[in-house]
C-alpha cells in the first residue's frame, strides 16, 4: 500500500512536536493579528524606533560633555543603556497588550 502524501522536513516534524508539546502543557495557539492590530503595533515600534535615536543623539552629547573622564564615561554609557532597556522594555510590553486584546 502506496501512501500518496509528500515526505516532511525535519523543520515540519519539529514544527508538529512542538505544537503538540504546547497542546499537552496547554498553551494557547495564537490567533492572526487583526489590521488594527498590525497598525498599532507598527506606531509602537516607530515611537520607540524615534525614541531610541533621541537617546543616542543625547547619549553622543553627554560623551562629548564628559571632557574623556573615565568616570563620567563609564556613568554616560550606564545611564543609556538603562534608558535604551527602559524603551525596548516599554516596546516589548506594549506589543504584548495588542497581542493579548487589550490596548
């Protein structure tokens, strides 16, 4: 007896086991984002796109007004990186709340 389907790839297996695997600990299959969804997404991510490069032209700024002391060097980089993780967070958390239906 001839079984007519095409062979999988091993990415396709995977795929199956995997959603099998979120079936049994059950997860939820996550649904299709909605237009309005897509487009709020994309305002979030162009705000925090906006927001990072005010970041770094104020970062570049505060380098330069360090005068090169070490210090106050390694004080500018720590205090972008905060403020660059405080945006992305902020993106990441938005993003989530249009995915689960809320806004």
């Amino acid at each position: 007896m001839k079984d007519d389907r095409p062979l999988k790839s091993a990415y396709e297996l995977a795929m199956e086991r995997l959603k099998a695997k979120d079936r049994e600990e059950g997860a939820e299959e996550s649904q299709p984002l909605s237009a309005e969804q897509k487009e709020e997404i994309t305002r979030l991510r162009e705000e925090a796109k906006a927001k990072l490069a005010e970041l770094e032209i104020l970062h570049r700024k505060n380098l330069y007004a360090t005068g090169g002391d070490p210090k106050k060097i390694a004080e500018a980089e720590r205090n972008y990186r905060t403020d660059r993780e405080r945006v992305e967070s902020r993106l990441e958390s938005g993003i989530a709340r249009v995915r689960a239906g809320k806004s």
